[in-house]
C-alpha cells in the first residue's frame, strides 16, 4: 500500500507538471492538484489517522499566497506589455505584482497558525502511531510550533524582503520548535490536559482532550513507583531555554532593542547566570540557595567576563580592573563551592536521587564534588577560549600594519603581548594557560573521582585512561605569557596536546604493568611461579620500544625542524614491538 501511495503521488505530480507547462491545464488546477498529491504523502506516515485532511489543508493555505500572487504578476506582466513595457522595466513591474503587503502576510500567517490548532490532534494521532506511544507535551508543543513556524516560511521566502519581521519570526518558531523537542521540559498539566481548578464557573480552557492525553514526565511515579528513574520532573531546563531562546532572538534581530551591544551584553550575563542556575539546580540538588548562589554566581561572573574582553571598540585601560576583579570571582567561588558540598551536607533529596546513589555506592558529597567539577571544567575552557581569541585578535590587528584601519581607528604595528601591556592587560596570557590546565585538571579529577567508568564520552573514552585524550586538545589555547612560555610561538601549538596524550597513554601503560608485578609477586609467593613475571617483563620491554619515537614526534612538533636520519632509523623498527607483543591497547596506541 506505502509503495502504491507513493508511485501514484510522484506520478500524478509528474503528469499535473507536464500538463501545465503544456498549456492544458489552468493555474489554479494545477496547484490544487498538486497540493492534494502532497497531502498523500502523510498516508506513509500514518495511514491510521486523518493526517491526510490535515496535511492537505496546511499545504493548501500555505502555498495559496503564491498561487494567487504568481497570477496577479501574469496579468501585470500582460498589462505592462501592452502599454509598452520592455525589459527590465517590464520585469520590475512583475516582481512587484509579487509583493505581498503587511496586513496580506499577517492575515497569511493567521490563517496558518489558526490550521496548526485546529488539527493539532490529528498530530497527536500522528507522532503516537511513528514512535508506538503517547508523545510528550514537549514533543507535541515543539512540533506544532515548529509546523507553525514552517507553514509562513515558503510564502515569506518568496513573497517578503529578506530582512521582514514575519520571515525572522518563523525562523525563530522554527528554531523554537527544535529546542523544545531536543531540550524537553516540563510543562504544566493543568490548562495541557487538564482543566485549571481556580476558573469560576467551571471554565476549562486547555489545549488537549480526554482522547489526546500527551505523556507527562509525573506519570512515571503512578506506574513504575517512586524508585522509577526519571520520575523527577526537571523544571530547572526552563534555565536552559531560556539563554538559548534569547540567543536565537538577539541573533534574529526581531527585537530592535535587541541589537545594541548592551543589550546583548545584558542578554549574555543572563544566559550565563540561567545556565549556571540550570547546572546548580539539576547537579547539585537540596544544598541550599548559598551553593546555588555562588555557582550561578562563578557562570555570570564567566559570562561578563567574556563579553567585556570580547566587546568591540576601542580597548581602554580602565576595563583591567573589572575583568581582574570578574575572574577573581570565578576563582573564589571554586574552593568555596567545594568547601560548602564537603561540610555541609544537602537538605533533603528526593527518592529517585536516594535510589541513584545507592546503586552507585558513591554519597551525595562525593557526587557533589564530580558535578562542581565538570561544572568549573566548562567554565575554565570558556575563560581560556575567550582570551585567546582576544589575543588572536590582538594579534591579527598587529599584522595590518601602520596606516590600516579597522571599524574606524588605525593601530600601529606593535605584537600583541605590547598591545596588551598598554592597556593594562598583560595578565591575559598567563591567565589563558592557568584557565586551560585546570579545565585539563579539572576534567582528570572528575574521570577519576568516578572511578574512571562514568566519563560520558562513547566508547573508549569512557575509561579513564582516554579521559586525558579527550582532554588534550584543551591546551591548543596555550599561548605566550611572560612567566612560563615566553618564548612558546604559534607554530608550536600543537606540540603540548601531543606531549600530554602521549604522556597519558604512558603513564596508563606504566600503571598496568606495574599493577602486573604486584599481581606477580603476589602469585609467586602463594603458587611459587612466575608466569605473570613475564608478562610484566614483555610488556614493559614493549613500552620502552614506543617511547623513543614519541619523543621524537614531540620534538619535531616543538621545534619544526627536520629529524636526522640517523634518529628515524634507530627509533622506527622499535615500532614493530609493542605493535606484535604487547598485551596492552595503551602501548599499542
């Protein structure tokens, strides 16, 4: 039946073009036709439901603007030619017959919108046969928004300037749509489902009726009982969304206000302090509002930092006292934050928490600790990623040379670490390369805080022993300062990523194998043999052979200049040791 559908749809769309573009068939014939093959695509989604009616209709009011439009610009274009149009008088005259006005596309998206309601449970039937179960009321409402949004897309795309405020809004409702599907959370079920109990009269607006219940994150707990994994109703991804949907509108331009650099400075603080709000309240639940506090506080702190160092315009001195008083807030906050989850235990948490940690064998400290350090990890490769983009762009402007000028001032060809100096600055780079090590630091501790089997990366990331791979790339924003790396160039930057996951996959590799002698001086003293002494003998033996030509590597990174040939041809054949005999993949890699 799907494969009937879909022939005849795909064929009667082939034969409607070919009669139309033959002159047989009218316009408005045409596009009827076609709008009713589009709408049988939905029987291959769902052919139980009345998707069909639904999706046609939407199909139809949607491309009705440019049915109608594209014959008033034929009549104007027949209209110009006779009153002696030619070229491209005659085709301006056409692309302005295609013009939708303001109140045309308002009352097209009303129309459109008012369609998305309407059939809003012929959707529901819909998303319930493709997934097999009720759909979430995230689900649904991020689906119809996003078919809202959609519907006013083809004629606003066609019809509308580029820049109009209905195109941006349904990008935006498009946008929207992903989020609330992606991110889920919870809505109310009282005005959803539900009738609201504190209207008189026995009023009940809601948007769903007792045949289209959509499932509801406070169900789990009636069914599977309170023990249930994702029983607790997250309300706290509200803090989420929000950050991401002020992005999306500060990023649309539909708001003018929204387009000044204050007002995207302001919207940036408050995403900052939402997200960290969302991390306090999600990862560390029932410590209070003073933990709560200082970790939303640290993520705003962040979050004014990058955009008072990132702003554009002329740099001024009198910006150092704010940005060294704003990253010595982050820094405070840290060994607070720690201070308060190992001192003072959490208030009280709720019966799935209890349960989680229970079968985990770890404490609410301890996995307190982990969630502050994957949390100040983030926030140290924010800072870190910031100043070097400020330092690369400091350095960009050196390369313009005197005379050049950018956004309306001229800057003299000076590096990047004077340019810094004048302004007050200089700490930057030193603070660029703390930043990074300890979102590396941080993130070690956090692989083995969990006993190195809770990193959430796939694969073999998930042990510890890749924690440091994944890490690496971190100190790629290394740059130059004037304590430890002072004379650390640009085309040296991928040398201490390389250096430190070599060294890891050593050090992990040199763990083995000496948790292999113990394990062999213990088996000798009880069983009087030693087969385990030879596997730590080969092993080790295969981990000296790689060390030679990862140094080598390292130092060809590091100083860019060719190996001697005697060097290679010592170091390669080492290779074909820990590749052949090895026992470990950390020797072999």
């Amino acid at each position: 039946t799907s494969l009937y559908v879909a022939v005849t749809s795909f064929a009667g769309v082939a034969a409607v073009r070919a009669l139309s573009g033959g002159g047989r068939l009218p316009g408005w014939a045409a596009w009827a036709l076609q709008c009713t093959m589009a709408g049988k695509v939905a029987v291959l989604v769902a052919p139980e439901t009345s998707l069909y009616v639904a999706v046609t209709v939407l199909v139809v009011a949607a491309t009705l603007p440019s049915m109608l439009l594209a014959a008033r610009a034929k009549v104007k274009a027949e209209m110009g030619a006779s009153s002696g149009m030619v070229g491209a008088a005659l085709s301006a005259h056409a692309r302005q017959a295609q013009r939708m006005s303001a109140p045309q596309a308002w009352a097209h998206a009303t129309i459109c919108w008012a369609i998305v309601a309407w059939n809003r449970f012929a959707f529901f039937e819909a998303l319930q046969v493709i997934f097999g179960r009720r759909p979430s009321d995230a689900l649904l409402i991020g689906c119809l928004l996003g078919l809202a949004g959609g519907s006013i897309l083809p004629a606003a795309a066609r019809h509308l300037p580029t820049h109009s405020t209905l195109r941006r809004l349904g990008l935006l409702m498009c946008a929207g749509g992903v989020l609330m599907v992606i991110l889920a959370p919870p809505l109310p079920m009282q005005g959803m489902a539900y009738c609201p109990h504190f209207l008189p009269m026995h009023l009940c607006p809601r948007l769903w009726d007792e045949a289209h219940v959509p499932f509801h994150a406070h169900d789990d707990p009636a069914i599977y009982g309170m023990g249930a994994a994702g029983a607790r109703e997250h309300w706290a991804r509200w803090l989420l969304v929000m950050p991401l949907a002020s992005s999306l509108v500060g990023a649309s331009g539909l708001l003018p206000a929204s387009r000044s650099g204050v007002s995207k400075g302001f919207l940036t603080v408050a995403s900052g302090a939402a997200i960290g709000w969302y991390a306090a309240l999600e990862l560390l639940p029932g410590y209070g509002f003073i933990l709560h506090s200082l970790v939303g506080g640290s993520c705003a702190a962040a979050a004014a930092f990058c955009v008072f160092l990132l702003a554009r315009g002329p740099a001024s001195p009198a910006a150092s006292p704010i940005l060294a008083l704003l990253i010595m807030v982050v820094f405070v906050s840290i060994p607070a934050a720690f201070a308060l989850v190992t001192y003072f235990p959490p208030e009280a948490l709720d019966a799935v928490r209890e349960n989680v940690l229970r079968k985990s064998g770890m404490d609410s400290a301890s996995e307190a600790r982990s969630s502050l350090l994957v949390v100040n990890a983030c926030v140290m490769a924010a800072l870190a990623l910031a100043i070097k983009l400020r330092q690369s762009r400091e350095s960009s402007r050196d390369d313009r040379g005197p005379g050049i000028k950018s956004h309306g001032m001229a800057y003299p060809r000076q590096s990047s670490d004077a340019t810094l100096r004048r302004i007050g600055l200089a700490w930057l780079p030193t603070m660029c390369n703390a930043c990074a090590t300890l979102a590396f630091v941080f993130g070690l501790c956090y692989a083995e805080a969990d006993g190195g089997e809770a990193v959430s990366v796939p694969g073999f990331l998930l042990h510890r022993d890749g924690a440091a791979l994944c890490l690496a790339p971190l100190f790629l924003l290394l740059c130059s300062d004037s304590m430890l790396l002072q004379r650390f160039a640009h085309r040296q930057r991928y040398a201490p990523p390389v250096a430190v996951a070599a060294a890891s996959l050593a050090l992990s590799a040199a763990r083995q194998v000496a948790a292999g002698r113990y394990a062999a001086e213990r088996h000798i003293a009880v069983h009087g043999d030693g087969v385990d002494f030879v596997w730590t003998l080969r092993n080790a033996l295969c981990l000296l052979c790689a060390l030679p030509s990862l140094a080598l590597f390292v130092r060809f990174l590091w100083e860019r200049g060719v190996l001697g040939d005697t060097a290679l041809l010592l170091a390669t054949p080492l290779n074909a040791a820990p590749l052949l005999f090895s026992d470990l993949s950390t020797t072999r890699a």
